[in-house]
C-alpha cells in the first residue's frame, strides 16, 4: 500500500502547549519519512526528516517519534507558538523511488495565543 | 532569490483552453518534479524530469498532460483541452540529486477552469 494516513485533519493548541500530529504507513520499503510545513498561499518547506534506523530525531523545538514495529511516526511541536499556525503534511519514500513523495492528507495548526 | 521559481501564480482558463505552467529550479538542481494539490489533500506526485529526460511519469494522466524540461529554459508542465476538475494548485519541486526525499517547492500556480 503507498498511502500514508495522517491524523488529526485540524488541531488548535494553546501558545506554549505541545502539538502532536500522527502519521502511519503500510510499505515497509519506506525509508525516509520527512515533514513538511506549508503557510498560506506558499509551497510547502521541508521542515524535519527522519530514517527508520533511529527512533527520534530532534531540531529545536521539533521532535520527530518512529516506531519502526507500528509502522508510525509523529512530530512533536513543544512550546508551540503562533507563528507556527500552518498546515503540516508527514510524507514517506524510499531509494529508488525517483523523488516521487507520497503525502498526508495533512493537519492544518492553529496555535491561540 | 535562488529558490525555485514558478509562473504564473494564478492562472484562469475556460474549458477547453490550454494551461502552461513554468518552473526554473533552483540554481544548481537538476532534477524537477511536479505536484498537484487539490483543496484539503495532500500533494500527489505527477512527473519527476532531469535535463531533455522524463525519468518517471507515474503520476501524470495519460491524456492531455505533458511535461518537458529542455536543455535551456525553464521547466514546463502544459494541459490541454482544460476541465474543471483540473482546478488545482501544481507545485514544482527541485533537488541537487536523484532519490532524495529532501525537495525545494516553489510557491505554485493556482489554476482556476471555468
């Protein structure tokens, strides 16, 4: 299966509270799993990315968790703030695939301040 | 600005009408790849181009989508006979290297049929 399910669809955090956005995955080809966050009216940027032969990776206030046996992997926004108010899709590949990207659906943030 | 650079940014056709979508990677990329996202999806892969080459055209619909990135110039990706359902956001992407996960998307081109 190439689809990778991505939950929850919206989210609205309070500043400074942890956003939590969940993605899983059938292919266990899959061997890169990146995160991208995307404003209005903008492409979408790579933000964090990780490969299945570690279970977190972090960068600043972001936290990428894989559970390999689950087949999931989640980001962790601490102290969230709202500028961090953007839609955020998790995404999936592997060697060989061309660059071919396959994404979430993706979960649109809202952080109150 | 070295990103990738896409136009139009907005683009109206009536049905019917052929769209020409343009994207200039960015400086020292050499691999293009097209996306098309549609209101509250996720993006889905269209065509993956080097330099003159179609290296992976899975995504792209078999009749009146077209792709090409010539030796000099930009990227283009071309839909002729447009229908309403094609109204979406393309996105062009670009990476220094094949196999990458790691892409660079330009701001899209919102195509609007009518």
């Amino acid at each position: 299966q190439q689809q990778v399910k991505q939950s929850p669809q919206s989210l609205i955090v309070q500043k400074g509270g942890i956003s939590i956005i969940n993605c899983a995955y059938e292919n266990t080809a899959f061997d890169y799993f990146p995160w991208y966050q995307q404003f209005p009216g903008k492409g979408p940027a790579l933000l964090i990315a990780i490969r299945p032969d570690v279970s977190e990776k972090k960068e600043g206030r972001f936290t990428i968790s894989f559970n390999k046996s689950a087949k999931q992997f989640s980001l962790h926004i601490m102290d969230s703030q709202p500028g961090d108010s953007a839609t955020y899709f998790c995404a999936a590949t592997y060697g060989g695939s061309q660059g071919n990207l396959i994404f979430g659906k993706g979960t649109k943030l809202s952080v109150k301040p | 600005n070295a990103g990738v650079m896409q136009n139009p940014r907005h683009l109206v056709r009536r049905r019917g009408q052929e769209a020409r979508l343009r994207c200039s990677p960015m400086k020292g990329h050499s691999h293009v790849y097209w996306y098309r996202q549609l209101p509250e999806e996720g993006l889905k892969f269209m065509v993956y181009l080097q330099k003159e080459n179609i290296i992976d055209e899975s995504g792209m619909p078999k009749e009146r989508f077209s792709a090409e990135f010539p030796k000099e110039g930009p990227s283009i990706l071309r839909i002729q006979q447009v229908v309403r359902g094609d109204s979406a956001a393309y996105f062009c992407a670009s990476s220094s290297r094949a196999n990458t996960g790691e892409l660079f998307f330009g701001e899209g081109s919102r195509l609007t049929v009518l």
